[in-house]
C-alpha cells in the first residue's frame, strides 16, 4: 500500500509540472476523444503538437487545424503526422474478455509568432483533420488559447536567458 502510494504522489508531481493543455469531449462514448496540445521549438520554427487519444481517431498523414479566437480572428495551421500508437487490454465481463483499444495520433502543426499571439484572445472553436470523422469542437470560454500562448513565452524565453 505504501508503495502504490508514494507511485501516485511521484505522478501527480510528474503530470503537474507539464507543459501540455488539453480537455476531453464526449459527445457520443464511441465518438468521445481526449486532446493535448503544446508547444514546440526546433531551431526557430515555433510547432503545436496536438495529440488526441481516442477508440478510432488518427491524425491524417498531412494534417490541417482551424482555430476561431474569440475575437472572430481565424487560423489555419498546415502539419503532419509524427506518430500513431494503439494500446489494447481486456476488460473481464463474467466469463467474457471483452477487447477495448486506445489509438493515440500526433500531429505537429508549424504555426508563426504572430499566430500564436493571436491565441492570447482565447479560442472560441478548433477543428481538427481526423479520420473517421472531423474533430470538431466549439467553447463556451477559453480553454486552450491563454495557455498555449504562455507555452509560447515560456519557449522563447529559453532563448533570451540562456
């Protein structure tokens, strides 16, 4: 007992200092998806890395992501691929293994200074090129903007104090 407690204590550590932002939407339990963003920089090209962890949605191989600020202002980031995992476990039911799997698919998308300062209005709805379906998902107040734009001060401050 001790031990499965100082392994949660050590993960909550771990997953609170993380610099991802992200929410889950279940419209429908088959359709339901979790979503992570973050920011990236590789040399001086600023990237959203976008993961979505889901029982079907993958990221097409190049990948596109409209987001509306709530200032009306719309951005569109062109990305690609960089992964696709799946996880499969089985869930007992009586006598019944029932097979349950997790698909989780990111994508970098290249987005600009400027695009990501337009993010600090906050964003009103994001939609993202996935298959089966379009992810699609509009917010009542700002759930990702403010803290993606942080993200993006936080990396280029890396590069003034260093």
């Amino acid at each position: 007992m001790k031990y499965l407690f100082a392994f949660l204590i050590s993960f909550m550590a771990l997953t609170s200092k993380a610099q991802t932002v992200g929410y889950t939407y279940k419209p429908l339990a088959a359709e339901g998806c979790r979503m992570r963003y973050s920011i990236s920089k590789q040399d001086t090209i600023y990237y959203i890395i976008a993961t979505v962890k889901s029982d079907r949605l993958k990221f097409l191989k190049e990948s596109t992501m409209m987001i509306r600020t709530f200032d009306e202002e719309v951005v569109k980031l062109e990305g690609m691929l960089i992964d696709n995992d799946t996880q499969s476990v089985g869930i007992m039911s009586g006598n019944i293994v029932i097979p349950v799997a997790e698909i989780s698919s990111t994508a970098q998308f290249i987005v600009t200074p400027s695009q990501l300062k337009s993010l600090k209005a906050g964003v009103a709805k994001v939609r993202l090129s996935t298959i089966p379906i379009t992810h699609e998902r509009s917010f009542k107040k700002d759930k990702i903007g403010k803290k993606l734009y942080e993200f993006y001060l936080k990396e280029k401050n890396k590069d003034d104090s260093f």
